[in-house]
C-alpha cells in the first residue's frame, strides 16, 4: 500500500522487464511488485523494458530481485541466496557478484541456515538480529535455543550476547575436560575477527608455549571452495 502511495504520486519510477511469452502475451521478471502497487494506484500504462531471454535467465533475474528487495529478512535473503546458488551451481563469489554484496557477507547469510530452526523462527520474527543469530552458531542446536530465549528475554546486546556464548563454552568446557584452560579476551576477539573475515566459525588452540592450531568449520565443500 505504502508502495502504490508512492506510485499515485510519482508513477513508476524504474521500467518493469517482460518477456514475450506468446501473441501479445508477457511475462514479468523483474518488478512484480512495481506492478501489483502500479494496479492498486489504477494505472493503466506503466514504463516496461522487453527481454528476450530463456527461461534459466529469466529465474535468475526473479531471484536476484528477490534478493535485493529492501524488506526481506536475514532468513529469507539466505534462503534465497542458497536457492540461486543451487540453481546454477554458483559460488558464493559468483552469488555475491550476481547480487552486488561481498562474499563475506553472502557466506555469512548462508551460515545463518544451519542456526536451529527455532532460533531461525525468533530471527524471522525479528525478536533476533542477524549480530546475535551470528553469535550463536557455534553452540549446539540445545544450546542455542537456549542462549537465544535468555537473549529476548533479557533483550541483550550482540556484545551481551557474544559473551554469554564464551561463558557457556567454557562452563562446557570445564566440564568435559577440567584441566583445559579457558581462552584469554585476545584469543577470543581474534577468533570472532577472523571468524567474519573468512565467513566460518574459526576455532584458536593456543597453548603456554607459545603455539596452537587455528581450526576453520564448514558445512559443505561449496562454502569452503567460496
């Protein structure tokens, strides 16, 4: 509604694209929400630019829009992005050009689907953001949800957030192995800073001697290859 306002207003701003798809028929690919609002302003003529593309094409413009609408949430933006990098056996480099965002943010989108789908419900809802659901995907599915009801109810921050994931992680931790040693603040902000560089959760083992081993978890060869 708020779109056909905008419309009754100032018309159509960007041309929607068709196709022909018979005598005198069309099908639109990119703009149907430009259309439907054009219909509730009740206008008749709209600007539309015709392409002669196939069908695969013709997907991949549909879903590219769909993706670059400014309303989607962190959810449907994924799943959107895992449906055209499935489609077209794309990488995750290849889905962020096709979509004009960087890989690291595609990666981390894509990362969000392996969340719990209870969690993955409070996130459509917006009872989550995406910094919190990010904070929580290296805890197990229990733990999440877990970690995610605390978070609404007690409406924390993502820096909140972040260091009650640490504070779960260690008390588990200790519990399966009392003698490890818990992770200093450095450790722990140089695994978050190279887990949103690489767009997988990074694990670091740094013993008293001075060395360890950087550990890097991913759920398919695709997301390691992007």
């Amino acid at each position: 509604e708020e779109l056909a306002d905008s419309i009754r207003a100032q018309g159509v701003m960007q041309p929607i694209v068709v196709r022909p798809i018979g005598q005198e028929r069309y099908e639109i690919i990119a703009g149907e929400r430009r259309w439907r609002a054009a219909q509730l302003a009740e206008l008749d003529v709209i600007p539309a630019v015709i392409r002669h593309v196939s069908d695969e094409v013709a997907l991949a413009l549909a879903l590219i829009e769909n993706i670059q609408r400014e309303n989607l949430n962190a959810i449907e933006e994924s799943l959107a992005l895992k449906r055209l990098g499935d489609e077209f056996e794309l990488t995750q480099q290849q889905i962020a050009d096709a979509v004009g965002k960087s890989r690291t943010q595609v990666a981390n989108l894509l990362r969000l689907l392996a969340l719990d789908p209870e969690v993955q419900t409070l996130l459509e809802r917006g009872d989550l953001d995406m910094g919190h659901a990010r904070a929580l995907l290296s805890l197990s599915s229990a733990q999440q949800r877990q970690v995610a009801h605390e978070v609404v109810n007690k409406d924390l921050t993502v820096r909140d957030t972040e260091a009650l994931v640490k504070k779960v992680q260690t008390q588990q931790a200790s519990t399966s192995s009392p003698k490890q040693v818990s992770k200093t603040p450095d450790v722990a902000r140089l695994e978050t800073h190279l887990g949103e560089l690489l767009g997988a959760p990074v694990s670091i083992d740094h013993g008293q001697k001075g060395k360890g081993k950087v550990t890097i978890r991913y759920t398919s060869l695709e997301e390691l290859d992007g």
